[in-house]
C-alpha cells in the first residue's frame, strides 16, 4: 500500500524519524547512566513501545488506565500510573496487579494514602513531588511529605516530580536549569524520606526537555519523557526537537479550492484543536503544511482554520501550489499527543511512498 | 449503575434535556413546515439518531465516511456526506450505496463534479453554494454553480449551503439575518439551476442557531443542524441555547487539592482543546464546573488550565467547596462536537443519579 493510498485524515509515522529520536534521548541519559521509563502517553502503542524499550529495563509510564490495561496485556508489567490516584480506582488496579501487572501509583493526598494502606491489594506508590509545575505534588520541604509516608506504610516506592513548566521554557539553558531544580527537589523529598527511615527506591523525574538537557542526574533513578519518541512544533519551538525530527504527521486531502488557499479533510477532530504554538515566536495556527513526501516545499503553509472536519490553510505565496481536490498533503502538528489522539492507528514508512505497517494506537480511558 | 459508580473521565448525557432540545428544534422548524435532517456529527450515535428523527422523514447529515457506514449499518439509508468529497472517495460511497446505503455527497469543484459523472457508481451530489461562510462553496451567482451542474448531469440532487458564520452573531436578530442570507443564497442558486433546466429536488441549508432563528424558510426543503441536540457554553453565550439546556457533561474525578482549586482527571484529552468561548463576553476556560447533579452549585468554578489528563479547576470563591480526593463532578463543554469526540460512549441518565443506558459513539474516519 501507498501513502496516496491511504483513507484520509490518517496518522502517517515515519519510522526512521522515530528511531532517530530514540536514540537521541537513548545517548542523552546514557551519558548520565541512567534508565529511560518511556511514557507512552504519546505514542500510546506497543509496537512504538518495543522500540522505546531497546537497552532500557523495561517499565514504562502511562496516563490512563486504558493504557495500564492494554501494555500490560502486551506482556509489559512494569507501568507506572503518572496520574494521581484516587481510592475509587483502587479496585482496577488491583485487580490489574492480580492478573499479571505490576502498576505503580501516584499520589500527593494524606487521605488517599490512607485508602491505599487500608486496601486490601494496595499498590506500590510514589509520592508526587512539585518541584516548580505547581501542578500536582507536595513540596520537597512540606511536612505532608512525611505524612503521606507514613501513611503508605510498606507501600512507599518511592518519589516523582515532573517538570512540566519545562515547556515554558525557550532555550537550551533554561532547560538545563529547570532540570536541575527537578532532580534536586526530587533528590531532595527522598532524602527526608530515607532520614525518617524509609526505603525509596524510586526517584523518578522527567519531561522531554529535561530528560534531553539535565546537566546532572545524580541520585535520579530513572527519567520519564514521551513527546521526545514523535516532536511537533511546539517542541521545535522551545529549541528541543528540530522540526525535520518530526515523526508523525497527519495525512490530507485536498477538499477545496479558494485563492490562496486550500480547504483540507483534517481539521479540529484530525488536528486536535490544540493551540500551543500561540505562546511562542512562531504561531503556526493548527499545524505546518508538508507535501506527501513529508518535506517543507510550501513554505510558511499553516492550517489557519481548523472547524470539525475542514481545515483552511492559508498558502505562502512564495511558494505557489496549484493542487487539485484529492491531492494529498501532510501537516506536522502543534501538540502530537493532542493531535494523536483522535486517530486509531498509524501507518508506518520508512520515509519513502510505502506503508510498511499498520500500529494501533489505545484510546480513551 | 450509579453516576458515582462510573469511571473518570467519562461522558454524561441526559435524556431528558436531549429531549427537550430535540422539542425545541422540531417546533422551530414545524413553523416553516419544513423537514429535519438532523446532523449527527456532534452525537454520533444511533440511539440519538432514532430520538432525532421522531416525526422527520428519516434523512441524516454525517461528516466522516465512518459515520456513514456506521449509521447505514443501523438501517438509515438517506445520508449526507456534508463535506466535499474527492474522487478517491467515490469508490467507498459507491460500496455503502451497493450495500443499501442512498449517500448523497458534496461538491464545489468542477473536476471533481466530472470525476463523479465519470464513475461506474455515481452518487447522487448537491452543489456547495457559500452565502456568506467563505469556507465551501460557490457563490449562487457564480458561472461555475452552472457549470458543476452541467458536468454532474443526471448525477445533480440539488444545492445545499452552511451559514457557520452564524456562530459569528451574537443575538437572536443577527442570526435571524445570517438565516435569510442563508435562505435568499441557497434558493437562488436552486432557481438558476431550474432556470438553466435542471430538476433541482434538494434546497438543503442550515446549522443550528440560523434552522432555530429563520423568520422564513421558503423554498428550502431540509433543514440541517446537530449541535442543538447537545447545546454547549459556546451556544448558550451565543444566545441560542439555555446554559441549563446543555445536554452532555463530562464526569470527572478530583485527583488533588491546593488552596482555590482543584485539580480533576479531565484534561485537554477528556475536554478537548477547544477555547471557543474566549470569543465571547464569558471565557469559560475549558469549561464549567458542574456538581455531580450537573447543576451550578459551585458559581462560575471554570476549568482554567488542561494538560492531557489534568484539569485544573479555578473554585469561585463566593462558593467555597471542600471535596476530597476522589469526589465526583461534572464539566459543561464549550464545544460538545469536540468534546465528546475523544469518548466511545455516552452514559445516559433521565436527570437523576441512576445511568438507564449506555450509548456507543462512532468516533475517527
């Protein structure tokens, strides 16, 4: 099967892109001797999860129980839950854990760490740090720390931060610097933890920026990043992926004709509606326009419309296309996990016109 | 099965508002005398389908090909495909239209409208006419509404156009003239077929706020429009749809607690990315905090910030709540077509906590 074979909008994955990018984050924490627990939120496979796993041990991350569920049924028992826990979820990890996984649990709430102890198959659990996100997490120094702890009992594994407030950063060295307040703090929470006689394996930090960019991982056990395995725009943006590193684009058909513009079959639903680019220098609106080949021969064609199945986009006019209606285009997306996610499968290349593969991908909750 | 017993995130419809909507719409047009085919692109389902078409002849709008073979396989025949179809998809209608399917599709190009004369199995196609969106469509003065007609031949079912820049208006009387323009538009361009001596059986217009608002629909003979049956906050600010009216939330679980806010198991993923009130006189955020009766018990608590799968509830300080982890509420979207569109199913209550049924969605392409 050809790419221009393909029902559109679809998913295309450039697999030489993908491996390229394994091995980037693969070299990045090998410096540092540190494994990789690939959070498969993004790619949401397992065929991209095999790949990821090459020379790491072998756990992951997920961000649904959806995905805890299908991993787990593919032979991978070692996942880790990144999304805090709530006690009416318990059961389903439990039973879960009863038929061959080993799901780890996240949480950062004195009460729910009770409803942990008190149950009868509890978890393994990391306490959730925040070191700078001010999402989710109690702070390095917080004396609910300690509390949560205790409150765990022997179900204590460990500590994680996740760095989310990576991506508000625009260079290089921010990066290297809001990493180095990530394993510090998360180095720090399990430090009073082991002063207060605990045992705590994990130390878990990560996001794709300061996976690529730590300047020291030093009492970090193991790093988690996702967007790194596919880029989009937004990781261009922020100077962490280059933008010819982007594995997965959305495959479209030419709806439409306007002057100097053309009406495409992706929009809100194969784009995702997702607008991150908006904060940074470059507003590519719902995605950059590549030919079929996957290649920037229209320049500056971004989607400027996207309205549930139609997408505008907006030509350059220093580069002229005269396409038809049926012709078919690619665009690099803004979010990739966003934009992924309406999809349910990809078809793979090898970054030429042939479909090598199909990979499901496991959506929902 | 109770609202409390269910999993998060998941999706909420009520019945009885559905209901209602429906109601409401089906007397709107009752006035005119004129038909609904209701467009389906927002429920995708076939339980919603059937309450839809109650007293309608029995036609449906889709916008994916999915939708398509997927509402054909429960026993409704007549189907607009309402986005304009490229020849490489002619051969999957003409497969659904062998297996008992009557899809009707779109066209605004020339070569495309010779491509479906050229086929072996060719639908039957209406003509895209633009009165006033600027997104599709020729405009029902335009030489080559004549000229399409020509090439489609015996293939032409009619005209049909979409005013979406209704959602522009922002009053009752600006979407009463977006309908006329949309009405006076789409009948023109029927009448220059006739007069040019062509049999011109369908006048199709609509979208949600022009089919409710139109002071006259003579000589159109369907009306279509989807969002009604839901309604959202984006429709409620528009003026077209009571905010208590919204049809379908979504349940959502708190995961963590910090001093004014709450952090819930919906994210971008479960709500979706869409920012459409920012338009409007009430930015909602990515949505409204509901309790889990689905009523506005917590004031204006607004979703302020969605990461894939965290939301981040702003709590509304004139309404102080103390959940705990685990608690139950529920999100009014500001766009429900792009909200439910990452959800496989509706869980369906008749407004109190029992769910009645469940009701798969057709999701993808």
């Amino acid at each position: 099967m050809k790419l221009t074979d393909l029902p559109t909008p679809s998913l295309v994955l450039d697999r030489g892109i993908l491996l390229h990018n394994l091995a980037t984050m693969a070299r990045a924490l090998a410096r540092h001797g540190v494994p990789l627990r690939p959070h498969m939120k993004t790619a949401k496979s397992i065929d991209v999860a095999r790949l990821a796993l090459v020379g790491q041990p072998g756990g992951i991350t997920v961000s649904t129980l959806a995905e805890a569920e299908y991993f787990s049924s593919h032979g991978i028992a070692d996942i880790l839950y990144a999304v805090g826990i709530t006690p009416q979820k318990l059961d389903q990890v439990a039973k879960l854990n009863q038929s061959g996984a080993a799901i780890i649990v996240l949480t950062d709430d004195p009460d729910t760490a009770s409803a942990i102890a008190a149950h009868p198959a509890p978890p393994r659990t990391l306490i959730e740090v925040d070191t700078g996100e001010g999402r989710g997490g109690v702070g390095p120094h917080d004396a609910a720390l300690l509390d949560i702890a205790a409150r765990l009992g022997p179900n204590l594994a460990g500590v994680m931060t996740h760095a989310g407030h990576s991506y508000a950063g625009r260079s290089i060295a921010d990066m290297a610097r809001i990493a180095e307040a990530e394993r510090h703090g998360a180095v720090r929470a399990a430090e009073r933890l082991r002063e207060a006689g605990h045992t705590v394996p994990i130390v878990s930090m990560g996001s794709s920026p300061t996976a690529l960019h730590a300047a020291s991982l030093v009492g970090i056990t193991e790093v988690r990043a996702g967007v790194y395995m596919f880029g989009d725009l937004f990781q261009a943006e922020i100077g962490t992926h280059a933008i010819e590193d982007i594995a997965m684009t959305v495959l479209t058909s030419v709806i439409g004709r306007r002057p100097g513009k053309l009406l495409v079959d992706a929009g809100g639903m194969a784009l995702s509606k997702d607008r991150s680019t908006e904060a940074t220098t470059h507003d590519y609106g719902f995605g950059l326009t590549l030919d079929i080949a996957g290649k920037p021969t229209l320049g500056n064609a971004i989607v400027r419309k996207a309205y549930q199945e139609h997408g505008v986009i907006e030509l350059d006019p220093q580069y002229p296309v005269n396409l038809p209606v049926g012709a078919k285009l690619r665009i690099a997306p803004n979010h990739t996990c966003m934009t992924a996610a309406a999809h349910d499968r990809y078809y793979v290349t090898d970054g030429d016109d042939e479909v090598v593969a199909i990979w499901p991908r496991v959506n929902g909750w």
